[in-house]
C-alpha cells in the first residue's frame, strides 16, 4: 500500500468514528457544557480542521454549503478562526448537520490528499512554522483522532459505547 492510500484510509476511519459520535450522542449532551467542551463544538472544530489542514494551503479551502451564514466568514478566511474556536455566540450546528459537514469533508478526501506536496517543506497554514507537509498531515491526523477520543469519552460517561473502527 502506498502512502496516499494509507493516509485515505485512515482519515477516512477518523471520521467515520467521528460521525459515529455524532450519531450516537443523546440529545441533551449535544449543546451541554462549558462552552469549549459542547459535543457540538468539539465535533466541528475536528470537522473544519480535518478539512483546513489537508489543504495544499489555507487559500484554498473551500466553504462547505452547508455552512450557517453567520459563518460564512469562518469558511472564506480561515485565519479569521482565533484562537481555533468558534466565537461564544455561534448557534450549534444540529447533529444532522454536523453529519452533513463529515460527510462533505469524507468527499473531498481523495483530492485533498491526492493534491497534497507531501514533500513540501512547511505546512501551507500561516499559523505554524517548522514542520513540513507530510509531518503536519500525520499532526492532522492526530488531532482528529484525539477529537475522536473527547467526544468518546463523553459518551463513556453515559454508558454509550463507540467501536474503533477499521478502514473500510
């Protein structure tokens, strides 16, 4: 197996764990909590970020439709994303939505890693600096999972399980 194909495979097993927490979450924890720790808000960070950094860079990210207006900014300049949270008075994106955004992010994955200078020798994201693309897509990667990994947790707490789940 290649390592474009691997990386394919393992983003995609990211975020089928990660719609999977969408899914199984109870309605009443999806907007509850301090504000940096709502499922909701966890779930998209891991979405939006998933999608920025498997960009050749942020000039060419491009806007999910689904989007609510209010954050149609958030989706034409990324950089606007400080400091990598949305802003307290964002509305919650609905579970439906939030799979909707997955799914889109799950679409694009084969260009976005298609596209990607895997050799390139820093990450194309303005906001870091000393590490190149391919390190920074396995960060990426990470970071996803470790999203994966809150968003289980929370629903450990209530005795709902999630399953690790294999590429398919």
């Amino acid at each position: 197996m290649d390592l474009r194909a691997a990386l394919k495979e393992q983003y995609r097993a990211g975020l089928r764990m990660l719609a999977e927490c969408v899914e199984k979450c109870p309605d009443d924890l999806w907007t509850a909590g301090e504000r940096s720790r709502q499922t909701w808000r966890i779930a998209f960070h891991a979405a939006f970020f998933t999608q920025l950094y498997l960009g050749a860079d942020e000039t060419v990210f491009e806007p999910w439709p689904g989007c609510h207006e209010s954050d149609r900014r958030l989706f034409t300049e990324p950089a606007y994303l400080e400091p990598y949270e949305l802003p307290e008075d964002t509305p919650p994106y609905a579970k439906a939505e939030m799979l909707a955004y997955i799914a889109f992010v799950d679409s694009r994955l084969d260009s976005l890693i298609d596209a990607l200078d895997l050799d390139r020798g820093d990450p194309g994201i303005s906001w870091y600096k000393d590490i190149g693309k391919l390190s920074f897509t396995l960060m990426n990667l990470r970071h996803t999972q470790g999203h994966v990994g809150q968003l289980s947790e929370l629903l450990m707490a209530r005795g709902i399980d999630t399953d690790w789940r294999p590429a398919d």
